[in-house]
C-alpha cells in the first residue's frame, strides 16, 4: 500500500493519478474528507481506502507492516493565515508525528516543503542543508515548514530514505478549490474569461518594473514525476529544491495565458494588498543541481508549454 496525504487537494490527487496510472491501485488516501469541491479530484481513481486526517496516526500504528511508502503532501498551506499555532499543530507537529513512525516502522517517506522558506532569498535559494537554519521565511506558513526541516536535520534517528521537497510555484490541474492561494495562472484563465483582462500586482520595489517580478513557476505533473522518481531511486535523502530553476516574469506568464485562450492582451496593474505587500517574494528561482547530481535527468515542462496543456485541455473542459 501508498499512502498520500492532502489526497484529495491539487498535488495529491494529481500524484494519485499518476500512481493509478504507472498501475499502483493499494492507494491509502488521507484527508479532511466531506469538502465536495475537492473530493471530485479523487473521481475515477483507484483507492483502496479513505482515512481521515485525524485518524491516520492511529491507523498506521495498526496497519504499518503493509505500507511500502509514505507520500506527505497535506498541509494548511495559506500564506496569509497567521494563526502560528494553527499551522505549527498542522503542518510541524504532524509531520513530526509521520517522520517518528517512519523511524520506528522503517517505511520511507517523501514530504512537501516549500520554497517559502526562502523568504526575500538573503542567502539564495540553494539547496544546501548547511545552509537552511539561516533561512528566514515571511510568513508563519513558511514558517511551519521551516520549523519542521531544521528539526529533520537534527535528528539523529531518520527514515531509511527520506526526502523533503520545497515546491516552488506549483501550476496545473486540480487546483480549482483553492481559492486565493491557486496559481496566478488559474486567477488569469478567469479573469480574462469574465473580462477579458488582467489585472497583475504593481511593483512596489524600484529594482522591479509592473508585471516583472519573477517566480520558478513548475507544472504540477513535473512535480509528480519527481516524487515518482524518488520512489523508484532512494539512494540519497535529503531535502531538494522542486522547481524548473528558471524564473519568468508575470508578464511572461499572463501573456501566455492570453495566447493559450487565442485572446487579445489586456493587462493592466492594481496595489499589492497591503496584508502580503511586506511579505512579498520579487524574485524566486531554484537551484536544481542537487536533484540533478542525485540522477534525475528529466527536462521540466517549459512555461507556456505548461499553460497551453493546462488551459487547452483542462480549464476550457471545466468551463465549458
């Protein structure tokens, strides 16, 4: 049996396909269950069975010795939530709870982190786990994820493999029940889809022009082959980066919205709200060689290829 956690949410229900797909059908799904809007993701996949979040501790303790592999990719992951108990309960202290008994019952596991980590990028955005403590996240979800890679590293007793993986700026499929946190592609799609516009954040930083601030911006589906990847090739734990380790423009990115839906451009530019303008990210961009040097050899999907798939042959079905 796999089991994912958040499988019911964007990457998770997206990494369930994929495991369905490559003929993996003992799926554990684990989840806050009875939210329909996202529980359409899981139509037409093959799961063994459903365990709500709240349970699944008491369920791997019963149920351990036929779990192959841990898939942790659920969490509150609201960057404007600043409720820090709320997010270290949710996102540290339960993934602490999955990584204990990994330890004990030898199951390896691959868990979400987050390029929020990196806050304003004072000490780039290398993978380096020397260099991870130092990091200062701008917000408390950044903050829970922090928190729980500093505390992975110190341990002294870790799974047999282990990964964290900080997501960058994840796009594609299954992302609808997100509301403001869904990508800037998706807000795009619907935006020009009712007005035939876009509106983009204004810079309120000199070095930047409107429209110019850059983000590694990686298609879901990537994101699903690394994780398989790292299911298949457990030879070195540790945490990555996961993003394409190419940035691009929010200009880049609308403009190729606009052109996947074979729509004029209109884009024009509104203040950053002020509850995020002071914890806002300008530039992110993955180093990816320590992926690389661990074997991973795939390219990643360009941005407006990405788009173009995401809009042509999932956003148009779902609105039409």
């Amino acid at each position: 049996m796999i089991v994912v956690t958040g499988a019911a949410g964007f990457i998770g229900s997206r990494l369930i396909k994929r495991l369905n797909d490559d003929g993996f059908n003992y799926i554990i799904a684990v989840d806050k269950f009875g939210i329909p809007e996202k529980e359409r993701n899981l139509d037409k996949l093959n799961i063994l069975s459903f365990v709500e979040r709240a349970e699944f501790m008491e369920w791997l303790d019963v149920n351990y010795e036929e779990v192959e592999f841990i898939f942790h990719i659920g969490a509150k992951t609201d960057t404007t939530l600043f409720d820090e108990e709320l997010l270290r309960i949710m996102n540290t202290d339960y993934t602490k709870d999955i990584w204990t008994r990994c330890v004990k019952y030898q199951i390896p596991l691959v868990y979400a982190s987050s390029a929020a980590t990196y806050g304003l990028g004072e000490q780039g955005y290398e993978d380096d786990e020397a260099k991870i403590p130092m990091l200062k996240p701008l917000n408390p979800y950044g903050k829970s994820k922090q928190d729980f890679d500093v505390w992975a590293l110190e341990q002294e007793e870790k799974p047999f493999f282990w990964a964290g993986l900080k997501f960058f700026n994840v796009y594609g499929p299954n992302e609808y029940h997100k509301g403001r946190m869904a990508s800037v592609v998706w807000h795009a799609y619907n935006q020009i889809r009712k007005t035939g516009g876009m509106k983009l954040f204004r810079s309120h930083n000199p070095e930047y022009k409107d429209g110019e601030q850059q983000r590694d911006f990686i298609y879901v589906d990537d994101v699903v082959d690394v994780c398989i990847w790292l299911m298949h090739h457990r030879q070195q734990s540790g945490i990555y980066n996961l993003g394409t380790g190419k940035s691009r423009t929010f200009l880049d990115l609308t403009r190729a919205v606009f052109s996947a839906m074979n729509v004029p451009e209109n884009i024009s530019f509104i203040d950053t709200p002020e509850d995020i303008r002071d914890k806002y990210q300008y530039f992110t961009e993955a180093d990816m060689k320590k992926l690389r040097s661990a074997g991973y050899d795939r390219p990643f999907t360009e941005l407006e290829e990405g788009i173009t798939r995401y809009v042509q042959t999932y956003l148009k079905a779902l609105f039409n």
